[in-house]
C-alpha cells in the first residue's frame, strides 16, 4: 500500500537519477568522478576506464577523488566468460531449410558477467546503513553486452530473435530499476549509437538493444548529453532535447552548458 506525506518531508530524501550519454571520450566518466567531490562515492567500472580517468585529473581533485572513491570492478572480464575466443556467423539454410553444415553461428560459453554484477547489485542493496552518498554505473553499454551474451547461451542462439529481444528488454528494466532504487544518488552511464527513427530521420540513442533504448530516459530525474571537447577546449553537455537526442533536466542548466557548470550544481 502506498504512503501519504507531505511535500516538505519528501524534499530531503529525493535522490537524483541521472543518465549521461554520449561518445568515447567525451568527458561522461570524468564527471562522474567530480560529482559530489568530498563526499563518498562508489563507481562501478564495468568500462575498466575509471583509473586512467583518474590519474588525469588535476591537483587537487585528483587527491579528493582517491580520498571519497571506491571502485569495483568485473572480474569477469570477457563477455563470454572463458578465455574461449568465438566467432559469430549467421547461419545459411538449404531449399528444405536446414542449416547448411559450418555455417552454425557461434554459442557464447557459461557467461557469466551478467550474474556476477546482478550479484554486486543485490548485495549492495542489502547494505545498512548505506555507505555512499552517490553510486554510478559505467557503463551500462557493457552491462547489456554481457546481458545478450548470457541470453544468447542460455538459450543456446547466436542470434537475437523477436522473443528474445523481449526477454532482453525485461531484464534490462528490472536491472535499471534495482540500480535506480539504492537509498543514495545514482548515475548511469551509457555509450550511444546513432540509427534511424520510423520517419527515416538519424537520432542518437543510448547504446542498448531494442526500443528500451527510446523509452530509458523516462527512468531518469536528470539526463545530459555529453559532446565532448568544444573548440574552446572545454567539454559540454546538452540538457534540452532537439530533433536528434534526448535530454532532460529540472536544474538550473541552459540547454547547452560546460560539463564544469553541471559539475558544481552537484557539490
């Protein structure tokens, strides 16, 4: 059953949600280290880039950085979970539609990435008094990599079907939600890829399969499009949807800001 409370008493408890997307190298993990400097943070660096990231930063965020940063970090490296290297083909079929001998598409191996951060996440969740002040994901790209390769193994598939691209959206759901749930801020990374709308226009999208990838953003209080360095040498963001991206915020932004101002709105 649901509860009733005023709006004065929700105010202090509302965590932000927020997603920040674009390309490699366009400032999304160094943010996510400046956020909140000071105060104790969790990344979870599925991107294994949060290190490099940090030994670039300035004197004397670096040492705050280290001094409030905890990091974790997949053991299992490989999608596959096996140092078993596959190679994905799509099968070929004969005029009875058999699949043509060799042409079998490769089955990943007992991956197991996937589990092992449902784990982390179902751990964490049980933590009390909770630890951290912010929690981000970076990113959640390889999160749904390792996700389609436990799907396509278990359903012992090299390729996605209609079906399973429901089961993938699900669980990607499930998992956004458990993560958008823990008692603090939460920051979500995402690569983006760029396709073509039903009207045949190119837009930019987070880098996940299936059209949970149109529909995220809804999960989130706050989501920045990160374009990287501008010519001035300074990264920006965009916080205001256009024809191309998605992009929300209930901040004190301008459509188009520096990543820096974003930053200190989050001290």
């Amino acid at each position: 059953m649901g509860s009733l409370q005023s709006a004065a008493k929700a105010l202090p408890s509302a965590y932000k949600s927020i997603m920040f997307t674009g390309g490699p190298g366009t400032g999304k993990t160094t943010a996510l280290l400046k956020l909140f400097l000071g105060k104790r943070k969790l990344v979870i660096d599925t991107d294994d880039k949060s290190v490099m990231a940090i030994q670039a930063l300035p004197e004397p965020t670096r040492t705050q950085v280290l001094d409030c940063t905890d990091i974790w970090q997949l053991s299992n490296k490989r999608l596959s979970g096996s140092k078993e290297i596959g190679i994905s083909r799509i099968p070929m079929y004969d005029q009875k539609k058999n699949i043509v001998p060799g042409t079998q598409g490769f089955v990943p191996p007992d991956p197991k990435g996937y589990k092992e951060f449902i784990d982390f996440i179902n751990e964490l969740s049980d933590i009390s008094p909770f630890p951290y002040h912010l929690v981000g994901v970076d990113t959640l790209t390889i999160v749904g990599e390792h996700l389609s390769s436990m799907i396509l193994n278990h359903h012992k598939l090299s390729a996605f079907t209609l079906q399973l691209f429901g089961v993938y959206k699900q669980n990607m759901l499930e998992l956004v939600k458990g993560i958008l749930s823990l008692p603090c801020h939460r920051v979500i990374c995402v690569h983006e890829t760029t396709r073509e709308n039903d009207n045949e226009q190119q837009v930019v999208r987070p880098s996940i399969m299936g059209s949970y990838r149109d529909e995220i953003m809804k999960e989130f209080s706050e989501a920045y499009r990160f374009n990287g360095r501008s010519p001035t040498g300074k990264y920006t963001i965009r916080t205001a949807p256009n024809a191309m991206i998605q992009a929300r915020t209930a901040m004190n932004l301008p459509a188009e800001c520096e990543v820096e101002d974003m930053v200190k709105l989050y001290a």
